[in-house]
C-alpha cells in the first residue's frame, strides 16, 4: 500500500460469486482492466479469494473479491468453499453470476446475502454463448424481483451496466463517515497520546493513529501530537486545554489523571468501535466483566495475524486484567485474523480488537452472529475503559 492509497478496510467490499467456471475471474480482469485473477477452462482454478484494491470512476476506492465457486467439491473444495463464505462476511455488495437453467445454488446464495442485508446484483454471464438466457432471467426475476443484467466478461459486454448498478446499490453512508464524529469541529484542538511501543514499525504510526489524524486535518482541526510520557509537557506547552484527547487504550487511567478537567477523553479504539461495530452492544456487554468468574470463557479476536509479543494487548495485558478481575481459573481463548468460532454459545463474553484492519461489514457480521447466538461481545477500548473505571468518563 503506497501514501496515497486508502486502506482497504475503508474501500467499499464488492465480492464476485458463482458457480465454477462461470466466470468470475474473467469478469474480475474485465472490471479492473488487468489479469488479476488467473483465469481457465479448468474448474476449481480459485482456490482462496483474491482481493484487489482498485479505483472505479464514480465509486472511488474499491476492493474486488474473486472467490472459488461455491458448487466446489471434495475436501479441498469444501475448504474452499469455507474461504468464499468469509469473503461473503466482508462484502459489501455482491456481484452473482448465472450460466445456468439450475439456479438452486445461486438461490441459496441470495437468501445467505439477504439475511446479511447485503445488496445483491444478478449478472447472466456467457451471453454471447449462451441458449436459455430467457428462461435464467425469467428465474432470476422471480426470485430477486428485478431485471438481470446480461453480460459477456469476455467480449467485455455490460461492464459499464454493472458500474450503474454498483452505484444505485451503494450503502447510504458510504464515503460519508467520520472517525470522530460530532466530537470536535473546525478549529478545535485536538491532543493525540500515542505509545510508541514495538507493536509499532520502526519510523511509522500504526493504522488507527494516521487514519484519525487524516480525519483530524479534513476537518480543519488544530492537531497535537504527544507520547504518553511527554503528556505533561504537552499539556504545559499549549496556550489552551485541548478540546479533545484521544490516546491509545492501554494508557487511559494514566492520561485521564493528568487531562484538564474541561477535555473530553477518548481512545482509537473506541473511536473505531463506534465507526465499525456496534458501539451501543459493545457498551452493554462490557457490563459482564463484572459477572466474570474463575469458571467464565471469554473469546478474544484480533484481526491482526502478527505473532504475539512480550506485552500484547491482545494475549497478555487484556487476559492479565481479566484474572486480576475474575480469577486465574479463567478460560481465555485468542483467535486471529478470519478465525472466528462458528459456535459462540461456549463464551461468556467476545472482546473484538479495534478492527482498524476489517471493514464495518465484516464487523457488523460478528455482531449478528453474536448477538443471534445471544453473546455478549465488545471491544478493546470499551473492556480496558470498563475494566479501568472509566468507561462513564470517556466519550463516546
């Protein structure tokens, strides 16, 4: 990813879904305009999904998904057919392809999608070849209740029809989010606590930190920026209190006992809580800390697949507070990146990371599955705040 690039986690999701050799990959270079996906007449040729982060005019940012058909077979295509339900997790728009008079697998897809109140866009591909495209439409209009769009990703036939229909089916919200919200204004100041700890690359700020300070600037807000030791100094040195702070989650109880007292507290955490999940069901689960006990299970996600460190957030200091609070016989399970448990209904909480790596979709889904399986589910900022005392002294 170069400067200028938008992280793919704020890029509009478009997954591209169908049977095998229905075209998918074909369709994905036809889009893009480049052979990203290797195409063939050999069904299977997808194996894990292929995210390519482009630009399309009228849309912006936008990463295109290439899945593996989901009529594979076999062990290895079961397997496959596993990574393309993830990439369905993440979509936020799907692109499903039909070359067939047998659409009961493309139906099931579509409920799949329905119930994820994903939008869908129905796509006859093959036109150019194909014998029974009315009756495939007359099927697709009765069970999506509108007109198919017919296309030959080959001879590049209805590419411009699908950019159209992306942009009818384009999220209300989207591109029309900001990280801090209504907190702060053009011109208000704005003071930023970051810990440069090992987790952070040598001579760069992680992801959160630049995507709020961009955020911070689009806004015209005056931004400041401090490590926690220095946060004294930075106080002492501004001609005002700053109308914001917004510091990492592990130094709260430390910066919230120096902030002026006129200063409103926040984390990147819970700033991206709110931009991504559920904030108000993050808040409510996190009440169950205080029901934990030496026999509880708790569930802790991270996106990120980096290997734990001395002092990670997610497998030391989280779990070190959670004992201290509930007991050492506490069970506490980590699982990274796409690894999430199908059956939720063993843990008594689910602690998500601040997700500066998924996108809202992906989250949102966790969400639902949580919460349809009646588990309480919240996150890194919003457990430490809880955990420090806090929480009711942050906003949100």
């Amino acid at each position: 990813m170069s400067l200028n690039d938008t992280p793919r986690a704020n890029r509009i999701h478009i997954g591209i879904f169908g049977k095998r050799n229905s075209g998918k990959s074909t369709l994905i270079n036809a889009l893009t305009g480049h052979d990203v996906s290797v195409v063939s007449e050999i069904a299977g040729t997808t194996t894990d999904p292929v995210y390519k982060t482009i630009e399309i005019y009228g849309i912006g940012p936008c990463v295109l998904i290439d899945t593996a058909g989901f009529d594979d077979e076999g062990y290895l295509g079961s397997m496959r057919v596993d990574k393309t339900k993830v990439a369905m997790e993440k979509t936020d728009i799907a692109l499903i392809l039909f070359t067939d008079v047998d659409i009961t697998q493309e139906t099931e897809w579509i409920h799949k999608f329905r119930e994820r109140k994903t939008p869908v866009i129905p796509l006859i591909n093959k036109a150019d070849i194909l014998k029974n495209t009315d009756t495939i439409r007359s099927k697709i209009i009765e069970i999506c209740k509108e007109e198919p769009i017919i296309i030959s990703a080959v001879s590049k036939t209805g590419i411009d029809q699908i950019r159209e229909a992306i942009l009818r089916k384009l999220p209300d919200d989207y591109n029309n989010t900001s990280i801090t919200g209504s907190l702060v204004a053009e011109d208000d100041l704005v003071l930023l606590v970051m810990p440069q700890d090992i987790q952070a690359p040598k001579g760069r700020l992680i992801l959160p930190q630049v995507q709020t300070i961009r955020d911070l600037l689009d806004k015209k807000c005056i931004v400041v920026s401090s490590t926690a030791d220095k946060l004294p100094q930075a106080l002492s040195a501004l001609s005002k209190p700053p109308k914001l702070i917004i510091t990492d989650s592990q130094v709260f109880p430390l910066v919230y006992s120096l902030k002026p007292q006129e200063s409103m507290l926040t984390s990147f955490s819970v700033l991206f809580a709110a931009l991504k999940g559920d904030i108000d069901y993050f808040i409510k689960s996190a009440a169950v800390i205080d029901r934990l006990t030496s026999k509880s299970k708790v569930l802790i996600a991270e996106a990120c697949t980096h290997v734990p460190i001395n002092e990670d957030i997610g497998t030391v200091k989280i779990p070190r507070m959670l004992r201290e609070k509930a007991g050492n016989g506490i069970t506490i399970v980590n699982v990274h990146g796409n690894d999430f448990p199908e059956d939720l209904t063993p843990f008594d909480l689910i602690i998500q990371c601040g997700s500066c790596m998924f996108n809202r979709k992906f989250v949102l889904n966790r969400v639902a599955k949580a919460k349809a399986q009646k588990v309480p589910m919240t996150n890194y900022g919003i457990a430490i705040a809880h955990l420090t005392g806090i929480l009711n002294k942050i906003s949100i």
